[in-house]
C-alpha cells in the first residue's frame, strides 16, 4: 500500500479591527478614506435604527413577521458596499442592510416588509432578486445568474447571501460544486450568527467552521470576524475582484451573532442564555466602529448625536412613505406572476375568484351589508 499526502488546505481568519478600536494597518483597505468610514457607520446605524422601527411595527400589527439584523451590521454594510453597480445581490430574509448599503430606496424596503411585492419590481432592476424565505434556495439561483454572466462575458459578480443553517442543505453544496466547476463569478455569504433557528451551530455539524466545506470543491475559502466591518469590507472586495477577473468563486464565512430572536415569530429565550446574549453584546460592531473613531481621534458627542438625529429623520420618512403605499388589488397575485401575456390556468383562476366576489357582494347587498 502506498500514502502518500495528495493535498493539504488551510483557512485564513481576518480582522482588521479589535474591539477596542485598534486596527491593523497592513490589513487596513487602502481604498478607504475617512469619509467612507464615516459613511459605513452612519448606514450601520440607519440600520439597526430602522430594524428596531420596523419591530415595533410589527410588535404593534402594523406589518408582518420580522426578522431583525440586530447584531449583523457589519456583515452586512461591509459586504453591500463592497458591490459593484452591475454586480448581483440574492438575499435570504434577512439582508435589509445589503439593499442599504447598496441605496435602495428605503420606502421601498418598508413597503417589502408590509407584504406588498410590488416594492421589489425596481430592485430587480438594479439587479437584486426579491427576498428567499426558504433555507439555500437562492444558493443555486446565485449560481445560475453568476453562469448567465459568465456565458454573456459580463464584468460582474454575484453574492448570494444565507445563514449557518443552509450549508446543512443540498441545494447549497449543489451551488457550490456547480459553481467551481465551472468557475463562476459568486461570492456565497455566510452570515454565521451561532443559531440555525434553535440549534446552535455545534448542533448541526461536525465541521469547526463553515468555510473549510468549501475545500471539498477545491474553492477559494476564508472565515472573518462578521462583527468587524472593515474585515468584511476588505474579504468581499477581494472575492468580488476575483470573481470578476474569472478566478472563480470564494466562500465566506462571517462568524457573528444574531442579538434579536430569529424573527418576531420566535421567542429565543427559550434556547439561549443571558450570559451568551452579554457576551456578543460587548463585540457589539457599532460600538466597535465608534472606538476606531476615538482610536484616531475624530470621535465627538456631538457627531453621535447629529448621526442618530439625522438617522431618525430618515427612518421616519420611509416608514411613513411605505406604510402609506395604496393597497394592491387581488389581480396582481395574478399579473404579477408571468411577463407578457398571462397563462390560461391563471385566467381561469382569476375568473373563479372574481365570480366569488361578486357572489359575495350581491350576498352583502341583500342582507344590507351586515354579512360580508
């Protein structure tokens, strides 16, 4: 019998910035001004402050079931403004901070959350694919759109987005070998915030990290603290870049932590302790950005207080412009679902249930309307 080693893989971890605000100058994006920096952590804040609105919407029946980011802003600002107008975003449920960073209008987003699909007909123009509720669907839609580019020879990327939960799945390694087989331009995005619903990460695989599955498919890897913006920037830039210049795919693994419940639906109390919840609290990563700031001496009150005025301004603007949005009618459950001319089956459906309705009126008529 002959052994002999065939091939050996390692797994970098990258941060840029400690949680007391020191950073690493070598790691440090060049690209970045302080203007940028500021701009990340107004967007940061825009964020959490617009999450927090929109919960205690739904807490008071004015929308729907919510899943909140709280915890994830860096994650998810990092990566969104590393993105190129042309490159391609396919969320899961929880990446309102991505359309941010990328400007999406941000009563569209509100609406979204209302239940009104129509708000997602102009971020698909801008190339971002509607809301995937379920788990690593949208990992093999990535592909897909990241294969269209690459037969078309298009200069852009994709980036799929999802959580610890969906790298359990099927359909996330089919992406994955489809995807390194042929070497297409997508970056897969694990926000790995410690909670596939209630199980923890350690309860659903045997790996130590996310990442190293992407060894399996020969594929570009790295993990990198989620928490640390500047991290996040810096490992999607560079996989974007790479996918762009034809070097294939990368996964990415963001470990951080999701502070809210899985969404309003959820009560995770019931599965995760005070004592966990304090101690990502303190990697909180706007809190981490604000000590950066101090660090290099451009931190004031008074800036703090003119970016959560100028944030609450904003936040209340888009609330009030999605939540005032006319109601759809019944026919765009139906027109909405095919472009061009709509299919026979869909005719009749639509007939069928406008013949309810008019059943239900002439009934409410009889009766005076007190039976509808």
């Amino acid at each position: 019998m002959v052994r002999k080693e065939i091939k050996t893989c390692s797994l970098e971890y990258m941060q840029v910035l400690t949680q007391d605000g020191q950073v690493d100058h070598d790691l440090y994006p060049k690209e970045l001004n302080e203007d940028k920096v500021k701009e990340m952590y107004h967007l940061m804040v825009l964020l959490r402050t617009m999450d927090e609105k929109l919960f205690n919407l739904q807490r008071t029946g004015k929308i729907g079931t919510y899943a909140q980011a709280k915890g994830q802003e860096a994650s998810q600002i990092g990566s969104g403004m590393a993105l190129k107008e042309e490159d391609w975003i396919i969320p899961s449920f929880r990446e309102m901070g991505v359309f941010i960073a990328r400007g999406a209008d941000r009563k569209k987003l509100v609406q979204s959350w209302n239940g009104d699909t129509r708000a997602y007909a102009d971020m698909t123009k801008a190339h971002a694919l509607p809301t995937a509720i379920p788990i690593a669907s949208q990992c093999l839609h990535a592909t897909g759109i990241a294969w269209a580019s690459k037969l078309k020879k298009e200069k852009s990327a994709s980036i799929v987005y999802f959580g610890d939960g969906a790298t359990s799945e099927g359909d996330f390694h089919e992406a994955l070998n489809f995807a390194a087989q042929f070497q297409l331009p997508v970056v897969f995005f694990c926000q790995n915030n410690g909670w596939a619903i209630s199980t923890p990460t350690s309860g659903e695989m045997n790996s130590e990290t996310v990442a190293q599955k992407a060894f399996a498919y020969d594929m570009n890897a790295i993990k990198v603290d989620g928490n640390d913006v500047l991290a996040v920037y810096k490992a999607t830039s560079e996989a974007l870049t790479r996918a762009r210049e034809g070097q294939g795919p990368t996964l990415i693994e963001a470990e951080t932590f999701r502070m809210g419940d899985h969404t309003t639906s959820d009560d995770s109390s019931k599965y995760r302790s005070d004592e966990l919840k304090a101690q990502w609290a303190k990697k909180d990563p706007i809190e981490r950005l604000q000590n950066y700031f101090k660090a290099i001496g451009t931190w004031s009150e008074d800036y703090k207080t003119w970016v959560e005025e100028t944030v609450a301004k904003e936040v209340e603007e888009a609330v009030e412009g999605g939540l005032s949005v006319e109601a759809p009618t019944y026919k765009q459950m139906f027109e909405d679902v095919f472009e061009g001319e709509m299919p026979w089956m869909l005719k009749e459906q639509q007939a069928e249930l406008e013949a309810e309705l008019q059943e239900i009126e002439q009934r409410s008529q009889a009766t005076g309307g007190g039976n509808k």
